[in-house]
C-alpha cells in the first residue's frame, strides 16, 4: 500500500515539500500541541519538538518541524510576531 503524501505550502509562495502525511500529522499535532496557551521563540518551539519525538520519529526532527511550520504559517494555523527573536503562537 503506497503511503499518502502531502504538499506543504510556504509563506513566502515558494515551492512546498511533498512529504509523507503521516510525518506532517506527527509533526502538526506536535507544533500545536507545544503552541498550546503560549507564545514560544523559534529555538524553544524546535527544543520542544526534539525533546516530545527525538526516540519516536523517523526522520531529522528539525528538517520536518521546519517544512511543516512554514506550512502552518502558510495556512494561517499559526503566526509569527514581529519583534526578535520572533515567536510562534496560535492564530
């Protein structure tokens, strides 16, 4: 059984990643999940999805985290601020 993929979006209208859904499903639910009642900086947010799935992710955490951030922000599901070091929060 082949497995699903999906094209990511970006921000900036630049080219998406076609990457499995599974891994973008893992990566988003963690992404929220971390976002949840806080605004958290670029370096905290990619701490966070280290520590939650380093031993249970097959894959580089940060590549995947990033690809599917952009396409969070893409889709208007999260938002960075203006100041620096930027933050990520809910929309």
């Amino acid at each position: 059984m082949a497995e699903g993929k999906i094209l990511t979006k970006h921000p900036l209208n630049k080219s998406g990643k076609n990457i499995s859904k599974q891994k973008y499903e893992t990566l988003k639910k963690a992404i929220l999940s971390a976002l949840q009642n806080r605004e958290l900086t670029h370096t905290e947010l990619f701490n966070q999805l280290k520590k939650r799935l380093t031993s249970k992710f097959a894959g580089n955490v940060s590549w995947y985290g990033e690809t599917v951030k952009l396409d969070l922000e893409a889709r208007k599901i999260i938002e960075g601020t203006s100041p620096k070091p930027q933050e990520y929060r809910l929309k």
